[in-house]
C-alpha cells in the first residue's frame, strides 16, 4: 500500500511511504511477536522488519538501503479518550 504520511498505518502487511524525490522510504509494519522476554521480542521484531522492507523494495524494483528500525509494544502506548479517527 502507497500512501500519504498522515494517513499512514502500521499493518501486517505494510504501508509504504516516500518523498516525491523518491530519495528517501518509509515502511511501517504491525509485527506480532509472541516472546516472554521484551528484549528478544525487540530483536525478533527488527529482523522481520527488515526482512519485510527489504523484499517490498526488491518487489517494487527500487534499490536503497535500511537505514533504521524502530519499533514500539503497542501495550505500552497509552490512547487518548475522546480523540477520534
């Protein structure tokens, strides 16, 4: 999926964002990892993710390199009442 930054959503299977120069890529990726330790869990999480950015720009014919990973446990994001989407 292509779309703009302030529609971006983290899926399974992925969203993909860039500048209109195409010099710079964004994924963003909802990747569940069932392990009882955070830190592996963190670990496991940054290799499927780079794992999946990389086979999407194979498939879309670009070439770059990942340059960081990011990840947040969405059990500890804390929602704001009454903010609608």
């Amino acid at each position: 999926m292509i779309t703009t930054l302030f529609s971006a959503r983290f899926t399974p299977e992925g969203t993909f964002l860039y500048t209109s120069e195409l010099v710079t890529y964004q994924h963003r990726f909802e990747i569940v990892i069932e392990e009882e330790s955070p830190e592996d869990a963190e670990v496991l999480a940054h290799l499927r993710a780079d794992e999946l950015a990389k086979a999407d720009l194979d498939k879309r014919g670009l070439r770059g390199r990942l340059v960081d990973i990011s990840s947040v446990c969405v059990e500890d994001i804390k929602l704001r009442r009454g903010v609608s989407r």
